[in-house]
C-alpha cells in the first residue's frame, strides 16, 4: 500500500484549524429567500428584496407575510401557481411563525415535513396536488396547532395516528382527498369546521363526532351508527 502523499497530512490539518464558522444564524430576511429559491414561478414574490425590511408594526412589506409588532406571524402565498417544494427545514428557522398557508398552487409530492415547523397555530395546504399517504408521526409534537386544511389534494392512506394527539385543533378539512379506513376517534370538542367527505373513509362515525357535529360534513360511504343523529 502506498502511503498518503504529504498532501493529505496537509489537508487534513487545514481542515481541523479552520476557524470556527463565521456564519451567524441566518436572519429572517435569509431565510425566506431561501425558502422561495425552493418555488417555483414566483414572478406574485417578485417584491422580495433584502434590502427592504420585511415588517413595521402589523405592516408587512413582502407579498404574503403576516406582520405583528414588528414580528414575522403568517406567510400567506395563496392563488399564485406556485410549484417546486415547500421548504420546511428552513422554514424551522423562524422562530415567530405561527401561520403558513400554501393554499390553492401547483404543490405536488409528498406532504411536507411540517413538524419542524412545531409551533405552527395554522396550517392550510388545501388545493394544491399533493399526494401519497402521510406517516403517522407527520404531525408529531405540534401541540399548538388549531386549525388544519388538507382538503382538495391527493393524500391517501389512514388519517395519520399524531393528528389523533392534536387536542388544541378545532378546524379540520380532510374533505376531497382519498383517505381510507375509518375515521379516528377525536374525542370530544367544541368543532367549528370538520370535514371528511369525499374520501374513501369507511365505517362508523366515532361516538365523540356523532354528538356534536354538522352531518354533511361527514357525507361519504359510511356506516351510520345512528342515522337520526343530531
Ligand atoms: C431591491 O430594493 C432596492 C431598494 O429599494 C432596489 O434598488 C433594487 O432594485 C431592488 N432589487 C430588486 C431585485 O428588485
Ligand atoms: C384565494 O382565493 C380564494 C378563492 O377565490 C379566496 O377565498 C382567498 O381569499 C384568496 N386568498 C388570497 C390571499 O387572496
Ligand atoms: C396531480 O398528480 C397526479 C399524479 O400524482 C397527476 O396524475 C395529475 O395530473 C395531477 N393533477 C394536476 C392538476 O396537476
Ligand atoms: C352545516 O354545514 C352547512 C354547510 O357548510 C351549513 O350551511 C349549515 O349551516 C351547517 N349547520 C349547522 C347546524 O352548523
Ligand atoms: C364538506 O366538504 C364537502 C366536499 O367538498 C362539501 O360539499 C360540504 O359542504 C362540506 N361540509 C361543510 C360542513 O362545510
């Protein structure tokens, strides 16, 4: 065997003495640039600019953000034909985002990893074409989480078991995908939107939805435990 050239030694050594990384955490103004280099025709972001600040006040002044107190609160890209992949790993480095809304693009693929983004109060990715089944932990941790949309995609499989532990969620739209198997029991609560129509769900309505709940909400195959519910 041949021994290492010099070089190597060498290399080696620069690469342990190399000062420690200069780069500070990104700012949020890095940071969602960085989110939109992973979209696709973003001509509705063309205002984006780092040199401009992102909020004053409630006031914001990149298209789609939601400003409070000076803070980033919601970005809100709606109606605009995005594509490409919605970047949840940087998305985690905005410690003041508590909204985000993609609704009504051209997303497609798997759901995206939306437990990075933990703290989130609302999430809607209604309408665009995401597919395929979402794995049980998809929405692990996100304790906070109140309002969910996932209506109008393509996701299939069972409803994941982590939405089952969400307790704080009070809107729900599963409505227009093809989700199967049965509905889970959500326990009791005081819904103001639940929908699982037209999916492929399938058995008895769980007794906790039953006692509360708006009936067309639950159109679909179903085996009606009590069909004089209300
Ligand atoms: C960003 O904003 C600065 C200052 O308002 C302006 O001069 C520049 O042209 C803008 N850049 C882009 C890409 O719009
Ligand atoms: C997007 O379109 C929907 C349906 O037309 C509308 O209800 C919603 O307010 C729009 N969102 C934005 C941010 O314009
Ligand atoms: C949505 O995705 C499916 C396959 O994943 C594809 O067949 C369909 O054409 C797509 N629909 C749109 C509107 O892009
Ligand atoms: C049930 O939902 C329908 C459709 O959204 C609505 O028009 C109706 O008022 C709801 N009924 C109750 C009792 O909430
Ligand atoms: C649930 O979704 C279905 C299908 O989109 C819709 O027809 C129905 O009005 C919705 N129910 C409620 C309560 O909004």
């Amino acid at each position: 065997m041949a021994k290492p050239p010099l070089f190597f030694f060498f290399l080696f050594f620069l690469l342990f003495n190399l000062p420690p990384s200069t780069s500070a955490v990104p700012t949020s103004t890095e940071t969602l640039l960085r989110f939109k280099s992973s979209l696709t025709n973003t001509l509705a972001l063309s205002n984006w600019n780092s040199s401009v600040p992102l909020c004053s006040g409630d006031r914001r002044f990149w298209t789609g953000l939601i400003c409070k107190n000076d803070q980033l609160y919601g970005i809100r890209l709606e109606n605009m034909s995005l594509g490409g992949t919605v970047d949840t790993a940087a998305l985690a480095g905005l410690p003041t985002l508590r909204t985000l809304s993609v609704m009504n693009n051209r997303f497609e693929g798997p759901m995206p990893d939306v437990k990075r983004i933990g703290a989130l109060r609302a999430l809607y990715l209604s309408n665009n074409n995401f597919s395929g089944s979402i794995s049980g932990d998809a929405f692990e941790g996100m304790g906070n989480l109140k309002r969910l949309y996932l209506s109008g995609n393509g996701f299939s499989g069972e409803i994941p078991g982590s939405l089952v532990e969400l307790k704080a969620v009070v809107e729900l739209g599963l409505e227009d995908n093809m989700f199967e198997g049965r509905i889970p029991d959500l326990g009791e609560r005081v819904w103001k939107y639940l929908n699982f129509s037209g999916n492929r769900l399938d058995g008895p309505i769980p007794y906790g939805l039953s006692k509360d709940s708006n009936f067309t909400s639950y159109l679909g195959k179903f085996t009606l435990l009590n069909p004089l519910l209300n």
